[in-house]
C-alpha cells in the first residue's frame, strides 16, 4: 500500500481578478485598434478571470461585448466616431464627459476584480486611479508612449495628473528604456515599481515569408522599392511628411511605391495630394485591414516606415522587424531600442521629409543596402515574441499583486 503523507500539498493561490481600463481596445468596427492591448488581456485571462473597459468610440460598437472569452464594457461620452486625439486640443467638457462615464463604467466592472490595469497613464490611469482609490484596489500602469511623452507635457495641470495618477500606482510598466528614465527622472517614480516590458508581437501572424525569398531581389534588379506605412492618419505619426517625401522621390523618377495601411483625419487631404500629383498609381490607401492583411502587406513591403513625432515602442515596428523586414523610423522614443541604424533599418530625424527622402533614396540607390538591411531584420528573430512578453507581464503582475 503507498505511504501517504500528512503534509499538505502546496497549492499556488488563485490570482485576483483584474479590470482592464485602456484607453484604446478592439472592437467590430476597429478590429486592430489596441490590439496588444487585447493581446496582454489575454495572456492575463489564462491565468485568472478578465474584464476590460474602454471607450465607445464608434456608434455601430456594441456597448457590452464576450470578446474572445472577456467581457468588454464601452462606456459613451459624446465622441461621435472621432478619438481624443484627432481632436488636437481636447475639448474639457468631452474630457469630463470622457472620465466620468470611464469611472462609472469602471467601478461597476472591477467589484469582482481585486487589482486594475490601466494602459496610458493619461487618459485610462486617470480613470484607474479615482477608481482605485474609491474602491481600495490597486492600481497597476501601462505607460504606452504618447501619455508620458505628449498628454503629460501639454501643460503644468496635465503633468501634475500625471504625478497624482503615477503616486497611486503599486507598479507601473514602461513600454521602453526612454519611457522609464521619464518615469524615473521627470516623474519621480521609484526604479523598484517600473519594469520595462514592450509590447509584443503574434508570431503565428507576424513571421518572414514562408519560401524565404530575397525580397530586395526585384528591386536590385529595376524593380520598385516598395514601402509600407502602417498607423493612424494623424500628424504625429508623421504620414504628411512620408507623402511629401515619396512625392519628391517620384518627381526625381526614382522607383519607389508606397502604400498606406490605416485611416484617420489626414488620409482625404493625403489622397487628394497623391491625385493631384497624378500619383495615384504608385501611392495607395488601403484603409484599415485586418491583423492577417497587415502581416501580408509587410511581407509583400520591402520596407516599413514610420516617420512620427513621438513614440513609446511601436509595434509596427516590431512586427515588420519579426517578418524579417527592414525599417526606415524616426530617432524618437523607443524605436532607438527596436532599430540599429544601418544594421535593420535606417533611423531619420523627426519632422524632416528631407532627410526622409533621402533615407528612402539610399534603399533605391544604394547597392547592396537593402539587401544587407534585410538579412539583419531576418536576424531578429523571436526577440518581440507575444508569448515572452505576457509571462513577462503575468509574472511581474502576480509578484506585485501578492
């Protein structure tokens, strides 16, 4: 008979729920939008239960949603299909509007929760600190890149928010290096409560092309170099100047096409220009697509770019570096981490379509540079893997929880 023992048996105690609140999630009507946010929302929902709230910002969204095994609560403020940031200066009764219903909606969705997870430490954290503090939850924080390097240097009251918000944190996570020194240095947070962690990239839909084919092969041989752009039409992504770039590198006759993968309040304007120019042919707006489209643009793209004004760590980027494409990007924020300057990319000042220009020039005139750029993207390898990231995340959040 098998001795048994009176010992009892270690059990691993259940991790409490967690209430989402981003400020940026998918939905029917912008599948993509957030979607690593969604991504980490379902890492953490394999280890315990997940509910996540965001705002309604397309009429046609349902309001309560079972999204992939996760109830998603969107709360209404008065947005009219537009986000806070094409409004440029937001107006302050849509803000109120804005953390009101996010607080109400909030607190209903964490009474079975025990901790909540904001993304952007401005506008969500806002939303999860009050929260927080009226329910005596902890508060945990996803410092994504435009919160601390945008909204929180807007004025001396959004920084001040800021600080209240990052004070009541337990523990906040910083999308890149750049991010944390800010969080450390402007902000005072103390080095023990920040980890940085990227966002990760879906390797199942983000991987080089399956033949392995020398994708710089046609354009060494006269072909066209074709560029990619992926991201919101809004003017700190730097679309404008990639449009004005391309623009000049066609009338010159260089052979390059550029096709643009997203939509917001400049593509009407853009694509007006392009026609303008009689360019239609050579520079197309596709809209917004899904996940699996994205990937199979990358793959057909020899090089992404991404011109913006600021960054946290852009997954775009990531994900055209795991499909073993290079990229062309601004030296902001983050992507210095993502991108070696002549090694899988080329970085570029911000704001300067003539540098821009003359960056993608090199792709089209410089023997042997794409090619070499290529076999260093393909070097990436699973550096940016999604499963990393959420363990990294699950671990870090089980640790601060207990």
């Amino acid at each position: 008979m098998p001795e048994t023992s009176s010992e009892p048996t270690a059990v691993r105690p259940a991790r409490p729920g967690v209430c989402v609140v981003s400020s940026s999630y998918p939905s029917p009507t912008a599948p993509t939008r957030g979607a690593f946010v969604e991504d980490i929302a379902l890492g953490l929902a394999a280890d315990g239960p997940v509910a996540v709230v965001a705002p309604l910002i397309y009429p046609a969204d349902p309001a309560h949603e079972d999204r992939k095994g996760i109830p998603v609560t969107r709360f209404a403020f008065g947005s009219k299909g537009r986000l806070l940031k094409e409004y440029g200066g937001t107006p302050p009764w849509l803000m109120v509007r804005y953390m009101a219903a996010g607080l109400i909606a909030t607190l209903r969705a964490a009474r079975p929760t025990g901790c909540i997870f904001a993304h952007w430490v401005v506008p969500a954290g806002v939303i999860g600190a009050a929260a927080a503090v009226l329910s005596g939850r902890p508060l945990v924080l996803y410092a994504h890149g435009s919160d601390i390097c945008v909204y929180a240097e807007r004025s001396a009251g959004y920084r001040a928010l800021t600080r209240w918000v990052l004070g009541r944190s337990r523990h906040v996570f910083a999308a890149s290096r750049d991010i944390e020194d800010r969080l450390t240095g402007r902000f005072g947070v103390p080095p023990e409560r920040v980890s940085v962690v990227p966002c990760g990239v879906d390797t199942a839909i983000f991987h080089p092309a399956p033949d392995d084919a020398d994708a710089s092969a046609d354009a060494a041989s006269g072909g066209p170099v074709r560029l990619l752009f992926v991201g919101d039409m809004v003017p700190p992504k730097g679309v404008a100047e990639l449009v004005t770039a391309v623009l000049r590198l066609r009338a010159r006759g260089a052979a390059v096409t550029l096709e643009l993968v997203g939509d917001g309040p400049l593509r009407a304007e853009l694509a007006q220009r392009v026609a303008e120019a009689g360019e239609a042919e050579s520079i197309h707006f596709l809209g917004t697509v899904a996940r699996p489209a994205v990937a199979d643009r990358i793959r057909a793209a020899h090089c992404l770019v991404l011109p913006s004004h600021n960054e946290g760590t852009p997954v775009s980027v990531m994900e055209a570096l795991t499909c073993g494409v290079p990229v062309v990007a601004s030296r902001v924020g983050g992507i210095p981490d993502l991108v070696e300057d002549g090694a899988d990319g080329l970085l570029v000042p911000p704001g300067d379509p003539d540098a821009l220009a003359a960056a993608l020039s090199r792709l089209a005139d410089e023997p042997g540079l794409l090619a070499r750029l290529e076999r260093g993207a393909a070097a990436t390898g699973g550096r940016f893997s999604l499963d990393r990231r959420r363990r990294e995340v699950v671990r870090i959040l089980a640790d601060v929880l207990s």
